[in-house]
C-alpha cells in the first residue's frame, strides 16, 4: 500500500525542460568545461516583489471572527527569506499550523493561518553538495573530467509568471502564481575554456501538513527540489544548452512527520530530479 501511495503521489510531476540545440552540450563535452560551484537561487539578487495590499473589509470581518486565534504570519516581501517562500525559492524546513486563512495578502486567499522558516543554512550545504554531487556524477558519465571547481560569475535566473494551469495547482506543494526560472546571459570572457557549467539549485524544502498559498484542498507532509544545469559559451555570454529539473514528494495522509521522514522526503525528490537530470545531460 505504501508503494501505491508514493507512485500515486509522484505521478505526475512538473516536465522537464531541455532548453535551446543539444549541439550546445555536445561541442561543450567534446571541447572541454570549467565547473562551477552550485548557486543558490535565493541567495542571488531578485526584483523586489510588490508589498502586501491591504485588507478588505471582507478580510478583517473573516479575521475578526477567529479572533481567539493566533495571528496570521505577516508575509512581508521585504524580508528575504520570506520572499524567497513566496517565489518558490526556498531552502530549508517549512511548518505550517493553525489550520487555513483565506488573505489578500499575496493576492490569493488561501494559505497556512501560521508559517514557520528553519533550518535555511543547513540544507544550503545539504543541498548545494548534493547537486555538486550529482553534477560531478554526470561528467563522469560522460567520461569528462573537467578542471577545478571555480566562480566564473554566472548571472542570476530570470523569473517569469507560468500562463494558465497546472493539474496539480491547489494541491502541489508549491506557492501560486507558479514563476518559472531560465538562465540570463552572463558577462562575456576569452578566458578557456569556452563553455562552463553552471548548476543553480532553485528549491530544496521540506515541511508538514498544510496550505501552501492558493492550496485550495491543502497537502500532506512531502519535499520539493528544483534544480537548473546551464552551459554557458562564455565566448558570447549566452547559454549553449540548459535544463530545469523537479522533483516532489507528498506522502499521503501524513500531516506531521518526523524529523527522519522528512529527510525521507528529500531523498525522494532528489532521485526524481537526478534521474531527469541523468535523462536530459546523458541522452
């Protein structure tokens, strides 16, 4: 029964892009890459998000109503790891309580009456030598052993809203609207090698039971993981070949796991994004 509810859990997962020619990545591995260190995407610079609108008159009414309750968590933009949850962004351990609120303050109603921040800088290392790891793992696949691990100045991500909807939306264990990431030209460079690869890690969280922003129906305790490899041709400053990667886990009917499952939880995210990883960079 377990293995059901993790294949019903996991079946349809957000696609996998693979971006621009595979040419890019086939004169890259022929011609030789510098690496780069894994960048954490909410660690780089990002536009500032618009402020939290004031409450309707509806709003104060629904909150005067449960005013024997906690206050809701303010989600203030200006706060960086705040913003970094509300762009999907975020690494670390979220917990949500106090059961829903429906707020204007993100510009849809439903989310977590209580969210909780933590363990940001442990799973930054967790998450950044994992994918370090991982792409260390793929060059040998492809029999390249590239140079030393250096900073080439990789750019940040560009964000853009995704159109439409997903079969997943009110349930996934993401915050709507959805923001898709694709790699920015970077500063060009005569410097050899040509090509570099440049690993971002996006999203490594985990968390309880609970509602994610516009999560209509709420989910299980589960983990996200994103990850983006990009190739830039540092000769024109432009990306020669890239790929956005996602892996989710909800674990059905469990609304408060333990410190062990939710590292669980991680694990299987992490295989779901190194098997597409694998998938795309190997062919």
């Amino acid at each position: 029964m377990t293995a059901l509810l993790f294949v019903i859990a996991c079946a349809k997962l957000p696609e996998t892009h693979h971006g621009l020619a595979y040419d890019g990545l086939d004169d890259a591995l022929a011609s030789g890459l510098v690496l780069s260190p894994t960048l954490v995407v909410a660690d780089q610079y990002a536009p500032s998000l618009p402020p939290p609108h004031a409450l309707t008159e509806i709003e104060k009414h629904l909150l005067e109503g449960d005013a024997h309750l906690a206050t809701p968590t303010v989600l203030d933009p200006e706060n960086p790891e705040i913003a970094a949850y509300l762009r999907n962004d975020f690494v670390g351990i979220l917990r949500f309580g106090g059961g829903l609120v429906r707020m204007g303050e993100t510009a849809l109603e439903v989310r977590a009456r209580l969210i909780e921040f933590h363990q940001g800088e442990e799973l930054r290392k967790q998450g950044s030598a994992w994918l370090d790891a991982t792409v260390a793992e793929l060059l040998t696949g492809a029999r390249l052993s590239p140079g030393a691990v250096r900073d080439i100045g990789a750019p940040p991500v560009n964000r853009a809203n995704a159109r439409g909807a997903n079969d997943l939306d009110g349930r996934d264990n993401v915050n709507l609207p959805r923001v898709t990431v694709s790699p920015a030209a970077m500063q060009p460079s005569n410097d050899a090698p040509r090509y570099a690869l440049v690993p971002y890690l996006r999203a490594y969280y985990a968390h309880n039971g609970g509602w994610f922003i516009g999560q209509e129906w709420g989910c299980s305790g589960g983990a996200r993981v994103e990850a983006m490899l990009v190739v830039y041709d540092r000769h024109t400053g432009q990306p020669a070949w890239w790929q956005v990667a996602t892996g989710r886990h909800v674990e059905e009917m469990k609304a408060q796991p333990s410190r062990a499952q939710l590292d669980q939880f991680l694990l299987y995210a992490e295989d779901q994004v190194e098997e597409s990883l694998e998938k795309g960079f190997l062919r």
